[in-house]
C-alpha cells in the first residue's frame, strides 16, 4: 500500500475478482510475484486471498495441554488485486469474463482470444 493513500473517510475501493476457492493464480506483485498456487481461502470482505504455500509466515505458538508448542508455518493472505487467475486450458494468466448458458447458468471464461475456453469445470 503506498503511504499517499488516504486513511479513513474514503470507501474502500473493491475489486470485481472473479475468483474462487480452488482457482489457481499467480502472483503478479509482491514477495511471491510470479510464484503460483491453489486457493485455500478467500477473504471477500477484504478481497484477499490465502494461496497454498504462498507468502508463508511463521507463528511461534505456546504449548497450551497436550498440543506441543513450536513455530508454525501458515499462509497468509495476499490481496486479490496481486492475483490473477491460470487458465487451466492455455496455462496462461488470464482475465475472465462471465457469460450465461442459455440454461442461465454463470459460467466463467478465459478472456485470451486464443482460448475462450469455459474455466469452471
Ligand atoms: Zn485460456
């Protein structure tokens, strides 16, 4: 985040993602740029993401009864904006565009003019 933005006041600006759990991205911006990975979780409200094995960070965890204490490793969350989905068909960062099936039916695709291929399913 650069440090001109303004805090408070503003709405925060949300990004229409296309993006779903189990989605494959990749990094486009950040520590993790050009790394990519499935969707674990995703943070509507905050329009982040948790990618597997994505901008790990470590926690150091007391042992509390039996559960043994240690440093835990667990993703944390990236911002949707610094992702951008892989195109299953053409391997390829895609953006998606959404269409409906004559059954009415949203389906998301590629929006590569080589591709054009359905992602979902
Ligand atoms: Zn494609």
């Amino acid at each position: 985040m650069s440090a001109a933005t303004k805090k408070g006041g503003e709405r925060p600006e949300r990004v229409p993602t296309h993006l779903r759990k189990g989605d494959t991205v990749l990094v486009i911006a950040g520590r993790e740029r050009g790394k990519s990975g499935r969707i674990l979780q995703l943070l509507t409200e905050k329009d982040r993401a948790k990618v597997e094995r994505l901008n790990m960070i470590k926690r150091h965890r007391k042992a509390s009864g039996n559960a043994a204490g240690g440093i835990v490793e667990k993703e944390a969350s990236i911002h949707c904006s610094n992702l951008q989905i892989l195109c299953g068909r053409c391997n390829k960062p895609t953006r998606i565009a959404v269409r409906r099936t004559p059954e009415g039916k949203r389906v998301r695709y590629c929006r590569r003019r080589d591709c054009r291929e359905a992602i979902d399913g």
